[in-house]
DNA sequence: CTGAAAGCGCTAACAG
DNA sequence: CTGTTAGCGCTTTCAG
C-alpha cells in the first residue's frame, strides 16, 4: 500500500518473494539465500520497515520484554538496582519495563496478577521482593511466568531466588566496627528481635540485625533492646539518629555534667557545636537519666541499607555529633552517591550487576524451555521435555568498602 | 473454551451475548443495559478473564502506552523526573514505558526512531532532551506521534515542550547568595562563555549561567572566566571542587602565608584542618602565585544542579574546606537527597510534579485529538477536526530552599 | 441496545 | 529454499 506505515507485505512485494521469506530474512533466520535475504533487506530499507511488535506478539506469544517490579524509582538503591537490571537485560537483546509500587504489597500483586500487561505482555518477571507478604503463592499469581525473587530470603522458594548476603554481610560490617574500636554500636534496620527468635528470621533486615548480633557476641559484646533501632530509610534513619544522640548526649551528661541542645535542622548550626570525642573504651551503659533516655555513649552505628544510614549521619548531626569523629557509620548496599557524600559512607557493597546476571540467567532459561504464558509446551528445542525446571537460588557477593564515615581519626 | 487463557469469546458465551456485547460491557461503554453489563461482568470475573492487550492493541492501534527517555535512573535528578511522570501517567489510567540513554545522544535518538516499540507500540513519547543535539528533526523523528521535550530549551519549539526556569531561578540562586554576604562566588555548571555570547544560549545549563551572570553583574561583581567551571553530575562536581579549593588556598597562602596539603580522599582526615573562615569581605582575586593557579578566596559556589553540588561539596572537603562554614553552596532541581545529606542542600526546587501534569496534559491533547501514530485523522470527538495543535509550551515553577549548606555562621 | 462480519500484521505449520 | 494457508483476540463498522 501507499499510505500508512509499511507493512511485512510491503516489503514482500518489493523484494518480489512471499511474506514469510520476507519474515524469515529480517529475522535472521537459517535457511534463506544470502541473495534473498540482501533483496529483502534492500527493500526493508527502501521502504523504512519497522516491525509492528504488537502483531508480532499477538501472533507469536512472544514479547521479549521482562518486567521489573521495584519499590521506587527515587531512592538510591533502587535507582541503582533498576539501572543494573536494565542493562543486563538490554544487553540481551530483551526489553526491560519497570514498575514501581510505592511499596504497597497490593500493588506488588497488582502488579503481577490484575495488571492487564502482565497478564499476557511480559515474558518474564523480576520482583524485589522485600514488603511483600511471606509466603504468597507466588508461582500461582503471575499465571506460571518465569519469575525472579530479589531478596525474598524464603527458606524454601517456590520460584527462582537471588538472595542478597544479608546475614554474613552484616556480620562483616559489625566486625569491622567492632575491629575499629567501637564497643558501643547501635544497630539501625529492624526492630528489636530477642536473640533466641532471631532464628526464624524471615526477611532480609531481619536476617541482618542476625548477623550483627552474632558479631557482637563473638566479640563478647552485649545485644539488648536499648541499641536496635528501626529503619530502611532516610526518615527512619534521622528518627534513629535523633534517638541515638540522645542517648550520647545522655551519656556525657552522666559522664561529665556538660549539657548541650538540639541544633535545628534547616536554618541550624551544625558543626559548631563541640564535643569531645567519646570514642574508644567507654562502656557505660544504660544508666537512666532523669527523663528517661537510656544512657549510652554509642561510638558506632551498624545500619541495615546506605539509604538509613544517610539518615543516620543527618540525624546525629541535628545534635551537633560528628561522623566519624565521635561516631562510626556503617552502610548495606554501596549505593552510589555514598561515593561523594561527605562524610562519603563506608559500606557493605554487593554486586548488583552480578545480581542482574543471575536474574536474568534464570529467566532465560526458563524462557527458552518454552514455560512462557503458563504453557510449558516444550518446542523440541530443549533436552528434557516436557519438565518443568525446579526453583533455583543465588546468593551474590559483598565486598567491604572503607570511606570516611568509618575512618579513624588520627 | 476450556484450556488456555480465557478469551473475550469466552467470556461472551458464558454470558449468553456477543463478544462485542462483551467488550463494550468491560470497558464502560454507554448504551449497554445494566442487567447485561452485570452479566458480562459476573461471566469474567467468574473466568478470570484478562484482556489481551497485544490483540487490542494490534487493533486498535492504541496502547495507552506513554514512553519516557531519561539519561539515566541511577542519579538523584533523574530518579526523582522519572518517579514524578511515572506517577502523573499512572494516575491518568495509562502506563509508562521508562527508557534510559546512558547520556548517548545516538541512543535518544534510536529509542524515537529505529526501536520498534517506539514506532507502532507508544502513543506517546516524553523525552528529557539535554544531551541531544540541537535542532535535531525531531517532529519528523518519532513518525508524528505526541512528543514533548523537557528542558530543551530551543528558540522555536517545533514540538510541545516544557522548560525549567533555567535563567530566573538561577539568578535568584545567585542574588541569595550574595544577599547572605557571598562576593567570591564561583559557578559550576558549564564552561565559561563570554558575556556577549551568553545571549545566544541554547541549553538549559547555559541559561542557568546566564541567569548567574546576570545577578553578578546586576551586583556590580566581576563576571569572568576564573571563576567559571564546567560540572553537570557528581564528578564533575568534584573535580571542579578541587579546582576551586586550591585557588582558595593559593589566596590563603598569599593572604597570610600558612599553607595546607589536601587530605586524601577515600581515607583522609577531612575535619580535622582547621582553617580561619575567610567568608565576608575578602575580594582579593587573580594574584598569580607561583604554581599558576590564580588565587581566589572564593566564599561561594552557584551550581547549576544539585548532583554537581554534592561533588562540589565533596571536593571541598577533600581540601578540608567546610560547607558552610567557609564556602556556602547552592544546587539547583531540589532533589530528594539534599534534604537528608550533611549539610543539608540549599536549591532551586523546580516543580516536577507540575511538569509532569504540563507534559502529560499536552500528550493527553494529542492523543485525544486522534494525534497517533503519524495519522491526525480526527476521530469526530473534537472540534474542529483535520487541523494540527501548534506545538504549546509551559515553564514550571521554583522556589528558592535555604538548608544548611548556605546557613550563615552565627 | 445488540450482533455479524471483517481484518489489524504477523508467524506457526505445513506443503511444495 | 520458498510459498500457502490459517488464525492469534480483539475492535471497527455497519446492520439489525
């Protein structure tokens, strides 16, 4: 036809062969004549062919796009995190198309069951999992897709997994703390858990407060209520922060009767307050003051993501208490910007891009065995028909990154 | 049918009507009796009927689909662009489709063009243009769908666009500054450009160095290429910190001869160097010392985002200059983050949410006018039909933040 | 207010 | 190696 966009017919006609010769050549595909392909492809170009995608996937089932499911775009691990599994999945000739939920788990599940485009669109799914109720019949609810979890930390996983090292990661970062000098260390993630039910941790913070906890009472060290901390991110960091230095502040008012405020935060004065730096083997724990605030001349600060931490330096701040000088912060992730913060954060890095290498890995797989659409209809092109793969798991790397926010002043 | 995913049809049997019937049932179309509507709607529910999308699409060749192009996901702006459009589109009962660049204007300009997906998939494309060439054939680029440009900046807009308020609100970034005593104030953003050619800017960060000019100028302050550095992201920022730390230290040295090394970066000693506060009145500038580097006790920085101000802030720091206590510094966008770093970030906080609402509205225009897939056939559902919506065009709005970074020093 | 017919553009399956 | 046939699931069009 003349007008309109061109179509596989167009082309067809104008390289003087059927439309599935024409279809094969564009494809690449085996078994056409070097000299056809070139004269579809002439005339593909001639007439500035472009696919129609959405016959393609009509006809086909196939869209080559795998959707990602994260919390949020603007939060520095996310950001990261999405941009890593972009690329993989870019890289792979796939499309990645990425959602957030504003970590309502409705949406979550929205997501992957209600939304029209998951429905029928997408040939895989990742999911970073974290917010998300336990246990959801997960396999169920997107329809049989290839599905990733990210971080999901369930002990037996129904569909695939890449876990993060939660557990040994924050284990490291306590003992480096700990291996800095600190003695008083606050943990800042996930609400106070009693040693014994850390056990049945089920999440990854979760399974993070287990690995500080098990690096203090290596070191001999206490683990109470009166140094766990919640928060995931910024704002629950600078809660915690405040929290913090009060305690601090307490501390020294126990210690040597000199009494401080709170700076304010927007239009404060930060920095000019001047403390003397508590760090080093101060233990005096616990002792009440009149109002109530715990005693404690925390020295350090192990946080569950980069993102709290952040929060945590800000909060400590508001009371004039200095990172590193009177106190050490410990990060999870290695999110970018904690690079260039100043203090820039030292930190738990993982490896996302290996994360998305996995991820991908798996869907792969699973897309080339043909289980796309629900349908596990084998197209012969794989060794063991007719099966159906069985969940595997992944756990990727960290790597300890020392910055200012741990440096030892000297 | 029994096996598979259930299709209209099904859905159409198991009410007793046509699939037409059904489909103007599920979609709310008036004219249709309420007891059947119910039916249908019982009978889907019943199947767990899921549209099919792709079919839809394929004929309706509509897909309520809108394309974003950023740079990137993982910096602090684009995070936040994307999170702001991304829930404007959502909201309006479409989808967005997020693609990134990797800052390759070769990529912008495949993702409008060669990319299938683009071609027949989206209804509409919103793309944030800096990096892109200029004057770029844009309106031709994307086959004639609606597109609209953020932050592009050109003269005569062929598309709809929607621009920052690049010159004001840099300005005004930069009388704050020197309303807060600032006289030494150097600008981070983009190279230096003569006065006179300032008239001809053409991009969002020249502008912003224009509306900086102006200030200085309106202040009886010397405008001039000492005091000009390029920086657009992090580490530009940094190294353009650098670079104005030592022409603070060369006029430290030439001031009072006390000289100071730079502390190392990934394990310095940044806060320990103290430093007298050279803020106020100093404004002995360009004393070539020996080493060449011009000496400027500069006690500002005007950058033209607020990526480049955390590096800035950062490579001040390297040096063990303080922010504010020696230098203040202001960004521009008002990401998230700079309300939770140390110091907090002084900015221009540009309005994303309204940009996406400008944007989204006048993709929503197009698309209702029947504006997509190259084709303007009017669909009858508009006045006055046939003819093309000239390309519209909106500023958004910004307000001045004050946070810690330029708070004076009681 | 409801239904029948036709076909969007492509590709799986098979036939030559 | 190439072509023919049929139809993916929906919606536009037009007739009841």
């Amino acid at each position: 036809m003349t007008s309109g966009k061109p179509t596989l017919r167009d082309v067809a006609n104008q390289a003087g062969v059927s439309p599935m010769t024409a279809s094969n050549a564009l494809h690449g595909k085996a078994g056409v004549k070097e000299s056809t392909r070139a004269k579809v492809l002439a005339a593909a170009k001639k007439l500035d062919y472009r696919i129609n995608l959405t016959a393609s996937m009509l006809k086909s089932g196939r869209s080559n796009i795998i959707h990602i499911i994260v919390n949020e775009f603007d939060s520095p691990f996310y950001s990261k995190l999405t941009q890593a599994l972009s690329h993989e999945i870019t890289s792979r000739g796939l499309t990645p198309f990425i959602e957030q939920t504003q970590y309502s788990p409705d949406a979550a599940e929205h997501a992957l069951t209600s939304n029209p485009f998951s429905g029928q669109l997408f040939d895989g799914e990742i999911l970073h999992a974290t917010g998300l109720g336990t246990n959801l019949p997960l396999a169920k609810l997107n329809g049989g897709r290839p599905l990733v979890l990210l971080d999901a930390c369930e002990e037996t996983p129904t569909v695939d997994a890449v876990n993060f090292p939660n557990e040994e990661g924050e284990r490291a970062a306590m003992q480096y703390l700990i291996a800095q000098g600190c003695r008083n260390i606050a943990i800042v993630g996930h609400t106070f858990v009693p040693r014994a039910e850390l056990a049945h941790a089920q999440n990854a913070f979760a399974l993070r407060l287990r690995g500080a906890c098990a690096a203090l009472l290596d070191a001999g060290l206490p683990y109470d209520e009166t140094m766990v901390f919640e928060g995931g991110c910024s704002d629950d960091g600078i809660t915690a922060g405040h929290a913090i230095a009060e305690r601090i502040m307490a501390a020294r008012r126990a210690d040597c009767g000199a009494g401080a405020g709170a700076g304010d935060r927007e239009t404060g004065t930060a920095g000019t307050a001047d403390f003397n730096n508590v760090s080093g083997e101060i233990t005096g724990k616990s002792i009440e003051t009149t109002d109530k605030i715990p005693a404690i001349a925390f020295d350090g600060v192990c946080c569950a993501n980069d993102f709290a931490a952040f929060g945590v330096i800000r909060g400590l701040a508001d009371y004039g208490i200095h990172v590193p000088q009177d106190v050490k912060v410990i990060g999870f992730d290695g999110v970018t910007s904690g690079t260039y913060t100043t203090p820039s954060l030292s930190t738990i890095q993982v490896d996302l891009d290996q994360l998305a290498k996995f991820a991908v890995d798996m869907i792969v797989e699973r897309i080339e065995r043909g289980e796309v659409n629900g349908n596990s209809s084998n197209a012969g092109n794989s060794n063991d028909a007719g099966t159906v793969l069985p969940p595997s798991r992944a756990t990727i790397g960290y790597q300890l990154v020392e910055r200012e926010s741990t440096t030892a002043i000297i």
